[in-house]
C-alpha cells in the first residue's frame, strides 16, 4: 500500500509548530508493511489543499490529511477535501447530534469558563463532511475526522489526530517487511556493499549515515521476510556491525 500524507497549517510553514504528526504516521504506517511515498506541508489554502487530494489521490493507493478540522473559520481542511473530490459539502445528521450533547456537557462542567469567555461554537461547521463520507468521532476530539474514497482526513491536534489513526489503522496492512543492522563503518565506505545487496536480492536498501551519538544504519526491505533475512545475512558478512542505539540514545 502506498500511501501520501499532507500536513497542512499555516503555523507549521511558519517554523511555530513542529511537524510531529507526520513523523509519527510515516512509523506507524511503515511497522503495518506500508510504505510512505511522499510527505507534504502546505498551508490552510483551500484551492491549494483541493488541487493536492485531487491529483493524489488518483497516484496513491490512500491518502492521509492532517489539520485544521475544527470548525473556525481557518479551519478549510475538510472543505478542501470535498472540494477536491468533487462532492458536496454537507452536514452529518448524527455527528451534529453529538457536538451538541458534548456542546451541552462543557458548558455544564465548565459555567466559570462559558460565563468568563464568549464561547462560540459553530456545530453545523463542526459537524459537516463531504457527502458520503464516513466519521471518524473519537473521544479527544471536538470536530470528527473522515474517510472519504482513499482520503483520511485526521485532525492536526497530535493527541486528536493518533486517536483518529487508531480508529483506522488496521486499514494501513501492507505486505513489506524490513530489518535494520547498525554498523561504525561511515557511510562512504559501504558503496559496494549496498550497490552488492541490490544487484543480488531483490530488496530496497537505505543507507543512513552515523553521527556523533549514533552508529550509522542499513535498513533492507522487501515483500518476501525470508529474502530480507538473506540479504541481511549477506551484509553481516561484509558489513562491521555494532548494537543498536538505546531508546534514550
């Protein structure tokens, strides 16, 4: 399964938040047997936003949105999304059902809060998907996200947009397999043993150099395990290996 991720937001482009959310999906969809393709931020820009799901789309086998769901007037993601493929934007029936109920328990569990602010929720907004797409409601968000044809549009909150992933994730199985060896040998002597691995296995190979605290690594990937498992044995052979760094490393 080959998939894209487009991040947008405003404040990611402009170096005020960092862009977690996109590091964490590429993982999570890699250690499934996926493999991530492209990743891309873009700004809340609907045509922008619209024009990247439309051509995507049709090049990956799904697409994952992340970002700016909530219902405030920046928040054009889920719009753009319907814009792009061409559906109408509409309000779920039993989505609105339930932000006015979870409306209703804020404002009782919070009085100081609603008496102290101007809180203004606007539900239809918060509520509205494409038409014939199906939510994502989860428990740490306020708006839902959705999946519409193979677009998966996530909130941009971290916490909101793993609960969202989870929600899904046994949709991202694919067949690839991989395992890393670590090695002190610096990168540019390893040519001719990368070059060597490709030329006899069939396997994807990724060279990724050592830094002060870190041995370098070599991470072999394939769709058959047991092709992996050769080609790795092979590199051991040739290859001066090390320990993989600790957790904390």
């Amino acid at each position: 399964m080959n998939v894209a991720i487009v991040t947008v937001g405003d404040e990611i482009l402009a170096g005020s938040t960092t862009n977690t959310n996109a590091s964490w999906l590429a993982e999570r969809i890699t250690e499934r047997g996926s493999t991530v393709q492209r990743i891309l931020t873009i700004p809340d820009d609907r045509e922008l936003i619209a024009d990247s799901v439309a051509r995507w789309s049709d090049e990956f086998d799904a697409v994952i949105v992340t970002g700016g769901i909530g219902g405030t007037p920046d928040d054009v993601t889920v719009e753009a999304v319907a814009d792009g493929l061409e559906r109408e934007f509409v309000v779920h029936g039993e989505i609105r059902d339930g932000l006015v109920e979870k409306a209703a328990a804020f404002r009782e569990e919070n009085p100081d809060l609603v008496e102290e602010y101007d809180l203004h929720l606007d539900i239809d907004a918060a509520a509205s998907i494409p038409e014939g797409a199906t939510p994502i409601v989860v428990d740490e968000g306020w708006a839902p996200g959705c999946v519409v044809e193979n677009v998966y549009v996530f909130a941009g909150i971290p916490d909101e947009m793993r609960a969202m992933f989870d929600a899904v994730a046994d949709e991202f199985q694919g067949d690839s397999t991989a395992d890393t060896l670590y090695t002190p040998a610096p990168e540019g002597s390893l040519h001719d043993v990368l070059e060597g691995v490709t030329d006899r296995f069939d396997v994807s190979v990724g060279s990724y150099p050592r830094s002060e605290n870190r041995p370098g690594r070599i991470r072999v990937s394939s769709t058959d395990p047991e092709t992996v498992e050769a080609a790795i044995a092979w590199l051991r052979e040739r290859v001066e290996t090390t320990a993989p760094p600790s957790a904390s490393e």
